[in-house]
C-alpha cells in the first residue's frame, strides 16, 4: 500500500487530515486525465445522487465506469481498491462503512461533499467525520443552546448556516422567486404527510435531496423573501431531521436539527417563535425515546424559555405542547404531582386556542385523536411507577389510535403497545393480546425502527404474565419481530 503521508503520483507531503491518495492538484488532473464526471454529474443524476444520500456506492461506481469507459480493474486502481472488493461494492453485496474510506473515494472523484451529508469546507476530509449514530449528550445541548439564546454556531464547529449556503454549482442568476418558497412548502407538506402514513424512513433520501436544493437557493438570497426561504428551509430540515430519528439516525437527525434551529432563529417571521419551540420538543422527543429523560427535561425548558422571551409571541397550542412535553418528561421520571400540574397546564393552552383568530400553521394535525394520545402517553409513562394511572391511560389511548384514520397510520401504531402494556396492567388480558398482535401488525407496515422500542417495552411489561398461554404467544411475536428492526 503507498504511504498515506505522500502523494501516489507526485510524491508531496499530504496536509494532515488529508484522506486521498493524491494531493489536490494532481487528483484533479487524473480525474481529467480518466474521464471522470465532473461534480454537476454526481448533483444531476437522479439515481446516483440518491444512492450518494444513502451512502449506497455500487451505484455510483457502476455509473461512473460507464461514463468513463474505466474496466472494473482500471477503476479499482484508479480508488486503491482490490477488483473483487469492487465487485462486491457494484453488485450490492458490500456496503461501504468506514468514513475515512468514504471520504477518501469521494475526494478521489469528486463528489460534492454536500451530497454525503458532509461540510464541504477545507476541514471536511478529517478524522472527525460524523458517521456514528451516537450523540454526545452535552455537546448537543450545548450546542442547540447557544444556537437558540444568540450564538452564531455551536462550539468547536463550522457556521452552520454558512455550510448551508456553500454549493459547488455556480450561484443561481435570477432572483429568488414566491414559486421557490411555496415549492419547498409542498415539499414539506409531501414528507409529512408520507411520515404519518409510512414512518420516516420511507422518504428520508428524498427529503434530504430537496434540502440540498433548497440550500443552494440561500447563497444569492436576498430581499424580503430571504426570511421566507429561512423559514422554509428550517422546517423542511426539521422535517428531515425527525425522519431520520425515526429510523434511529440520531446524529444525523441531531445534525439537520441544528441547521433548523439556525435558520429559524434569524426568521424574521412571526411563526419563528412556534418553530423554534416544536424543533427544540423534537430534540426532546428523542432523548426521551432513547430513556434520557433529564436531557429531555433540559430541553423542554429550554423550547419555554425561548418562547418567553422571543421576540414574536408564541401560539396557544404550541405552550400547550410544550406542557405536554414537560408532562412526558416529569412522567418518565415518576414525578406524579409535576405531571398532574404540567397535564393541567397544557389541557388549559389548549383550551385557549382560538380556531377564528390563530395563524394558520397552528391548527394542523392537532386533531382529537393526537390530543387523547398526548394525554394517555403520559399517564402511560407514569404507570411505570404508578400501575393506578394504567386505567385512564388505556381509555384515553384506545380513543386515540380509533380516532386516527388512515392519514396518521404511523401515529395510531406508535400509541398502540401503550395501549396494550396499559390493558395488561389492569388484568385485561384478552384486550391487551388483541391490542399487542394489532400493534406487531401495525408497526411491521411502518418504515420505522422507533415504533419497535416501544413493542420491545410491551414485551417487558408483558413478562408478568407469561405464564397466561395467549399473552406468551404474543410476547413470542414481539421477539421474532425485533431482530429485524
């Protein structure tokens, strides 16, 4: 293997953190010299700029070879790779894992990094490519917060906004168009409709590739629409963020919430304080989903606090899911009294919402199932501790997941295990079996890896009643699912 520390072709010092095998200058020139595609190939080819988001490379190699007349053997040369890993690669046998390799091939080729999910600044081919799907607990927290009170960009990390702003492309020459932003709208209203019905790994790609062409739109940007696109964008990236966390990407959801975050806090739009707000309570939604309920308590408090003092007033429904939200964590935690406070306090913001008079983004998707499921959540989080609040929780979930119809399959399949563990803690067994098979049928339609922690939960709490023929049959059911989540 050649030396990583030289050039393969010229022999000059590579700078530290370089991961091609070929200086900068001298990969340019085989690039030209083998008749590689330039970086608009790998932006314009539907195909290969979705497999480029999924990090799937067989794809691109196969595509790439075909426009440069390259033979397996001249290509695997051309990256350092053997002909039969190549092979593997192109016929979808192996995925490629590690990130040094990756951005090592894309440098080589050069791929836009943005189409990997990379900063495609100078210190983009580091070690410290963000591969792993674990997040740093305080890093994160720290970093939405000094997003959120005013800092231009987390510690120790590029400006984010810049790194949505940089394209390759040269910058668009006409004018950011009304058409643009309504575009990024209807996009975002395509994903989140898709999300309830099918779970967020069902579209997930396509998200990110509208992101990536909704960015580009932000470096000539200016004028009265500028705030507009912000706050397109950052809903759109939230979006892709909660996709993400729902196939358990959760630093990469982390990452594109930041983005949001970013881009709407410099809104200057009247929906940026509700934004702001339901973005944090996502982030809080996935540290309560990953069972770290004081991190979810921080940022509950944070989403209030940053509705307290922002600069547009925040809507009744959006103080009464932050309520909500402060109910789940106290729940979570086993604090029954805070929990009966925060429930009362969102019960009574929701009661305040004025259908005539409030703006028209906060009226969506609060329907009555959603309001029943938020409540019975909670009491079913409390139950852990306190089995005498189950009874009310299995009421309230089962009007939730009846009261969903077919535009919220997603929602009604997450509520269903709680509803199940809720029946089987007041000794209704028959109902809870028949709830636990309808949820295990549910949650295998869903492209949703999330949905399964809360079967594998079921599963737990259907330990103490193992020894009942049909409730084993059905905890039986649970196991053979999970492997494949």
């Amino acid at each position: 293997m050649p030396n990583r520390d030289r050039c393969r072709r010229c022999a000059a010092f590579l700078r530290a953190g370089h991961l091609d095998i070929l200086c900068d200058p001298c990969a340019r020139v085989v690039r030209a010299a083998n008749g590689l595609p330039d970086p608009d190939f790998y932006r314009d080819t539907e195909h290969v700029r979705a497999a480029l988001i999924d990090h799937d490379f067989g794809p691109v190699f196969v595509a790439v070879r075909a426009h440069a007349g390259l033979t397996q053997e001249q290509f695997a040369d051309l990256l350092d790779l053997r002909q039969a890993r190549l092979s593997r690669i192109e016929n979808g046998r192996l995925r490629l894992s590690d990130s040094r390799e990756v951005v090592r091939i894309a440098a080589t080729l050069g791929i836009p990094a943005l189409l990997l999910g990379f900063d495609a600044g100078p210190d983009a081919p580091s070690d410290e490519v963000e591969v792993s799907e674990e997040v740093d607990r305080r890093d994160f927290f720290g970093a939405v917060a000094g997003i959120v009170l005013g800092a231009t960009a987390p510690p120790d990390r590029p400006d984010l906004l810049a790194m949505l702003s940089r394209e390759d492309r040269a910058p668009s020459a006409r004018a950011l168009r009304t058409t643009d932003i309504v575009a990024i709208r209807e996009a975002t209203d395509a994903f989140r409709a898709l999300d309830y019905r099918r779970g967020g790994g069902i579209a997930r790609t396509g998200a990110v590739a509208v992101l990536h062409e909704a960015n580009a739109l932000h470096a000539e940007a200016h004028g009265p629409l500028v705030h507009e696109l912000r706050l397109a964008t950052a809903e759109l990236a939230g979006m892709a963020a909660w996709m993400h966390y729902d196939i358990e990407r959760h630093a990469t959801a982390a990452d594109l919430w930041q983005q949001a975050l970013v881009l709407a806090r410099d809104a200057e739009h009247p929906r940026s304080a509700d934004l702001t707000a339901q973005l944090l309570l996502d982030t809080a939604h996935q540290a309560l989903h990953r069972d770290r309920p004081e991190d979810a308590l921080r940022l509950v408090r944070l989403s209030a606090a940053t509705v307290a003092g922002h600069r547009y007033p925040a809507g009744a429904n959006t103080r009464g899911y932050i309520a909500m939200n402060l109910a789940w964590c106290h729940a979570s935690l086993g604090n029954v009294e805070a929990t009966r406070r925060a429930l009362d306090q969102a019960h009574q913001c929701y009661a305040d919402h004025d259908p005539a008079t409030a703006a028209p983004w906060e009226t969506a998707h609060l329907v009555p199932a959603e309001l029943h499921a938020q409540h019975g959540h909670a009491l079913w989080l409390l139950s852990h501790t306190d089995p005498t609040h189950a009874e009310q929780a299995a009421h309230l979930l089962g009007q939730a997941v009846d009261g969903y119809g077919p535009d919220y399959a997603r929602s009604a399949a997450v509520n269903l295990p709680g509803l199940a563990g809720s029946l089987l803690r007041v000794g209704d067994l028959d109902g809870a079996v028949s709830a636990g098979h309808r949820a295990v049928s549910a949650i295998e339609e869903l492209s949703s890896r999330r949905a399964y922690a809360r079967l594998r939960t079921l599963a737990d709490t259907a330990e103490a009643h193992r020894r009942h023929p049909d409730v084993e049959n059905l905890r039986q059911r649970i196991h053979a699912v999970l492997p494949a989540a």
